[in-house]
C-alpha cells in the first residue's frame, strides 16, 4: 500500500545515462550523453554528507528518489550507478547509489541516492 500512497508525490523528471569512457589520442576521454527520457517518480531531499578524501573535504546535498521498475520498462530505461543523470526543476543530479527492492514480495520500488552536481563554467 506504500506505493499507492506515494503515487500523488510523483513528479516529472528526464534521466539520460552517459556513455562508457573511450580514450583517444592524446589521453582526452569523451564521454556522450544518451537520450533522455521522462519519467515519473518521487523526489526527497536526503540531508548533506561530508567527504574527507585525499583530494580535500567537502559536503554535498544529497537527494533521494523512488521509481517503479515498471516505469522504467514502460519507457525501456535502465538506472546505472555513476552514469545516470536527472534534470529536476532546472537542476542536474547524478545517480550514486542504487537499491533494488524488487526481489521483495509486494514491492515494486527502486531506490536511487543522487548527488547535486553544480555546473561550473
């Protein structure tokens, strides 16, 4: 019933996936974008996580959403880890974590954690 319920929180976002990396000459690797596709699902903001690694310390928002695996093969779409990318009111999120509670009896959710990217020119 968790996901009846949900259902009046969907919101219209477009996710592409990236392509695999393919290095050319010279060492710059070119990556392109896929189509991209619209889809249903919920949106959540899921607080900030700070990262200290090596390259230096920061905190990033991060942003959950819910989606129906039947969404997603209605539309012939696939989430990947790493290489999906969502447009949500004007913003630009890349999947970092994916959670696939399918093999559950009754549920038919998929879970995604994704991070904000901020464009810098």
């Amino acid at each position: 019933m968790m996901w009846v319920t949900l259902r009046k929180y969907e919101v219209q976002a477009t996710f592409w996936n990236e392509s695999e990396a393919t290095r050319e000459t010279g060492g710059i690797v070119d990556r392109d974008d896929g189509e991209a596709v619209t889809l249903l699902t919920t949106f959540m903001h899921a607080g900030k996580e700070f990262v200290d690694e090596p390259e230096g310390r920061y905190k990033r928002d991060m942003y959950s959403f819910q989606i129906s695996k039947k969404e997603l093969f209605d539309n012939s779409f696939t989430i990947i880890e790493g290489r999906t990318y969502i447009t949500y009111n004007d913003e630009n999120y890349r999947v970092v974590r994916l959670h696939d509670y399918t093999a559950y009896a009754f549920v038919q959710l998929i879970e995604c954690l994704c991070v904000k990217i901020i464009d810098v020119d």
